[in-house]
C-alpha cells in the first residue's frame, strides 16, 4: 500500500469513527428524550398546532426547508400532512400561536430571542444548540459538518417517529381509543411497536428503542456510502479542484428534501465551515429562484426546471451536482443530459439501485447509496457532500 493510499484510507477511517462515535453518544442517551418529545409534537398537532422553524446561517436556513418539506409532504404513503412552515426569526412573534411548536437551528443571539418570544406565546421550543429552548438536543461533536449531519438525523427521526402516536390514537389527550396500530406498508418505521392503545410507557420505550434503530441504519449507511464511493470521491475532489482554479463553478440541484441539501452544498461551498480556513467556492443553487421555477414549469414543464438554467448558467469548467433519492427525477434526468451536451462535468449522488442515472450512465460519477429509506439516503448523502468539500480542499494542487 502506498503512502498515499494509506493516508486516503486514514482519512476516510478518521471521517466514519468521528460520525460513527458522535452518533453513539447522541442517540442512545438521549433516546427516551427524543421519544417523549416526539409525542408532545403529536399532541399538539393534534390540537392543530403547527411546526415554525429558522435558523441563524445559511446552512442552518437549508436544515429550515428541510424540516417544513419533510413535514408537509411526507413521503411514507398513508402518512398526513403536518403543518410546518420556515420564516425569519423576527416573525416569530407575528406567528406563534399558544399550541405551535418551534425549531431553532443555531445559536447566535437572534436565535436565542426567537426562542424567548416562541416561550412566551406558549410554544413547545426545540433546538440543537443552548439557546434557552424547552427542548434542547445534544450534539455532540465539534466537527460543524458532523453535528449538521446528526441534526439532519434527529429531525428526520421526529418526524418520522411523530406519526406513531397518530397511529396509537388512544395515547393523545383529548383523542378517543380506536382500532389498533395497523401501520401497513410502513411498518418498517416503527420495528419494535405493537398493538397498544393505553400503555404510553411502554410505547414510548418501543419508540426510544427505534431511535437507536434508526441512528444504527444511519450509521451503517454512511459507511457504506463512503466505502463505496471514496474512490469517486477522491476523483471528482480533484477534477473539481482543478475547474475551479480555471474560474469554474458549482451547480447544484435536486428535489424536495434533495433541494434542500442541494442549498446546503451550495452554502458549505460558498462559506467554509467555522474552523477550516479554506477559500470561499463558486456555487450556484438552481433550487433557490421561486420565480425562475415556476416561470419555466408553466411556460415549459417541471421536466425543463433545472435543464434551463444549466444552458443559462454552464460552463465547459463547471460542475453539475446532482442529488437525487430514486436516480429517476426526470427534471434531473434532462439536467444531466444537458450537461452532458455542453461538456460539464457531472457528479450525481443516487438512492435505491442508482436508477436511469446508473443504469444508462447519464452522470460522469456516481456516488450509489443503498437504501430504500429516503432519510436514511438523505443522511448518507449529505456525509458524502461534506467529504467532498473536505477532499477538495485536500487534494494536490
């Protein structure tokens, strides 16, 4: 093994213990926590309350979108629809209402004055860091990439777990007994649960127990996803490296939560991370322009969204990245071609199998994660983009 390999294989060893350890301590202590505080959120949406979220930076304002999109358009099929809105901090107070529930991400002194002004209204407050939330989760980790990746675990965990209770009817004040759980084809969320209607304790230590399930199957899959892929990675760090020393840019985009963690690689790239003294990258997120989507999805189609601004916006020396769960979003499917086309270098990070992506090769690189469970994908994803920004920085120059 060569002296290069080994340092390779040490970096990708050093970037898995950090994630694999920090998650460890994140989720298992806290896991009866996150269970109770999973079904507070159930009864208050029950009473219809609705989610408020904002955040300090621009990374923590890609974690906002995040949770509003998983929330209102949950993917589970058979799951509701739970209210869920993103704004600016000093809304807060023009929107909180007694029965809300709100997320901070960051910790600046806005965030902390959000908080305060959610507490006085009566809001349920959640946050990630020690602002002066009811609800406080521990991340423990310094490294910003590591806990922006635990945090994206953790509120995927209550959303997905928040729907346990609905399923359970008998456990949420005010709500009459029904019939018992049936989750049906997404009975995979819920591994440890049975069929109860009254036994809150015990259904809170099933749902603590797949907490630590879920943070597991995270876990795992991030290993995978970086064994995996390291090679690509380290090719396309370099490839990438060298385009954007020649003026070259990234583009990103994706759908749902895809788009929101297509702005998140648009802002790691743009605002190094606190603690690495690297230089600002040009990044673009084809996602961010309401006017410009909607322009082209009713003038041309949702196919033409991303296809049309890459013809506008690409250059021979830039970089597409394209995030997608399935590899089989025909808007990405036409992005990618069109790269292709206009000689750009493509990267796509794929779910499931890789879809058309891998299977026609319409990307130059592929990163595969495999998983059926678009969190699971999401959260795998997000540790490969977040190796990417580190390889890039560390590659020859």
């Amino acid at each position: 093994m060569t002296a290069r390999v080994r340092a390779a294989t040490g970096t990708l060893d050093a970037l898995l213990d950090e994630r694999a350890r920090a998650s460890r301590a994140c989720f298992s202590p806290q896991s009866g926590r996150v269970a109770r505080l999973c079904h507070a959120m159930a009864e208050r949406f029950a009473r219809g309350g609705r989610l408020l979220s904002f955040g300090d930076t621009e990374v923590d304002r890609s974690d906002v979108a995040h949770v509003a999109v998983e929330f209102v358009h949950p993917v589970i099929v058979g799951k509701r629809a739970l209210p869920a809105l993103g704004m600016r901090v000093e809304d807060i107070g023009l929107f909180a209402e007694a029965d809300d529930m709100v997320m901070a991400f960051g910790a600046g002194r806005e965030m902390r004055a959000g908080v305060e002004l959610a507490r006085e209204a009566g809001c349920l407050t959640i946050a990630f860091m020690p602002v002066g939330a009811e609800w406080e989760l521990d991340i423990p980790t310094q490294d910003p990439f590591v806990a922006q990746e635990l945090t994206e675990t953790l509120y995927h965990v209550l959303w997905e777990l928040v729907h346990v209770f609905f399923e359970h009817r008998g456990l949420l004040e005010g709500r009459d007994r029904g019939s018992a759980l049936d989750a049906g084809a997404s009975s995979f969320l819920y591994p440890f649960l049975g069929e109860r209607e009254s036994d809150l304790d015990g259904v809170l230590a099933d749902v603590a127990r797949t907490v630590v399930a879920k943070s597991l199957e995270a876990t795992e899959l991030r290993e995978q996803t970086l064994r995996e892929g390291w090679p690509v990675l380290r090719e396309v760090a370099a490839g990438m490296r060298a385009r954007m020393s020649a003026g070259g840019r990234l583009l990103a985009l994706g759908n749902g939560g895809s788009a929101t963690d297509a702005m998140d690689a648009a802002a790691d790239w743009r605002g190094p991370p606190p603690g690495r003294r690297w230089p600002s990258r040009a990044a673009l997120d084809l996602t961010a322009e309401p006017a410009i989507l909607t322009a082209i999805a009713n003038d041309v189609g949702t196919p033409a969204i991303f296809t049309r601004q890459v013809i506008a916006h690409g250059r021979p020396q830039d970089t597409v990245l394209a995030l997608s769960t399935s590899g089989g979003s025909e808007n990405v499917l036409s992005a990618l071609a069109q790269a292709r086309k206009m000689g750009i270098t493509s990267v796509a990070l794929v779910g499931y199998d890789g879809g058309r992506i891998a299977a026609e090769g319409l990307a130059d690189h592929v990163i595969l994660t495999r998983s059926e469970h678009i969190p699971r994908i999401q959260e795998a994803q997000a540790s490969a983009l977040h190796a990417l920004r580190e390889l890039i920085e560390q590659s020859a120059p």
